[in-house]
C-alpha cells in the first residue's frame, strides 16, 4: 500500500491508498480482461465501472516495460483503492500510473477514478501519491495533459500543485518541478 489519502480524511468512513499492480494484473487488464469474468492473480475486488479505456492502456505500458527488462520501480501502475469501514480488503475504483521511468529526469503521469467516484478529492489525492512517490525517487519534473473540456481533471492537476504550461484546442498540459520544495 502507498500512503493512505487523503490525509484530511475523517476517522471513520472510506480511507483511500494505491497499491502497486503486478505485471500479472496488469497484462490481464491490458488484453481484456474485466472483473465480471474470470478474475485476474491475486485476490482483488473491483467496482463495476472499472477498468477504463485509459486503465487499458496504462496497464499495457507497464506489462511491456517488465516483459522487455525497461520498468524501473516505483515507474509502475498502481491501483486506486478505496476501504471502508469494515471492509480490510476495499474495492478498485480507478488507477493512477507513470507513463514509464524519467527520460532526462522527468517522467509523466496519469490517472482515472470511475464516475461513480468522481467529485470527492480521490483523483487529487492519488495524484498527490504519485508525486510524492517521484519526489521520493529523485524525479525533477513531473507532466501531465488533460483535455482541455475535462474541468475535473484540469482542476485535479491544480489541485495537486501542478501548473499548466501550454494548452491548444485539445489538450492542457501541466508540470510540476520536483526542484521547487514542499508541495500541497
């Protein structure tokens, strides 16, 4: 588990973490598997609304990058996982994940939460994770785009403390200097 967030969350109630996927879980989801089928190594629930096409794709990456000798830890993809009270095992409900290790010393990011989920600080929060971890791994940058009509995730990326650096009709993309100090 990666830190437990958001931090400003109240004692009782959901509690949210990411937890590294295994090359397994990650080739499974990357070639179709879906949580209402046969399951994929391991012990894991998943919301319905899970796996998005983004999910896909990210998952792809990293199972490539750990087939072909190129992952470098903790560049991976990592689940969103939401636990409630009672319930020690939680639920996926999205994933947040590095598109590969640093090039040059910077690395880029990105994340899906299900819509059954979104609004409630869980995509900031896990974003604010993978920070923390490239921070923790000596990263000087961190990127990342949104579409530039997805006001959540634009507002996800400022929220997290990234800035927005150039923009066209379709995208928005954002940093974050891992040189700059202590973050929100």
């Amino acid at each position: 588990m990666i830190g437990s967030v958001p931090s400003d969350a109240p004692a009782s109630g959901p509690v949210f973490c990411l937890v590294a996927a295994t090359a397994a879980e990650a080739a499974w989801l990357a070639d179709g598997g879906r949580p209402d089928r046969a399951g994929p190594p391991g012990e894991v629930r998943w919301h319905r609304q899970f796996p998005a096409d983004a999910d896909e794709s990210a998952c792809g990456g990293f199972a490539d990058r750990v087939t072909n000798g190129t992952h470098v830890d903790p560049f991976g993809y990592y689940f969103i996982v939401v636990r409630a009270d009672g319930d020690p095992a939680g639920t996926v409900i999205g994933g947040a994940a590095f598109h590969g290790p640093p090039i040059l010393g910077t690395v880029e990011i990105g994340y899906e939460v299900v819509p059954a989920w979104r609004r409630r600080g869980v995509a900031t929060a896990a974003l604010r994770a993978l920070l923390q971890l490239a921070d923790e791994a000596g990263v000087d940058t961190v990127i990342g785009a949104a579409e530039s009509d997805n006001q959540g995730s634009n507002a996800v990326m400022s929220a997290a403390g990234m800035q927005l650096y150039d923009q066209d009709d379709r995208w928005r993309r954002y940093f974050r200097d891992g040189r700059a100090g202590p973050r929100p």
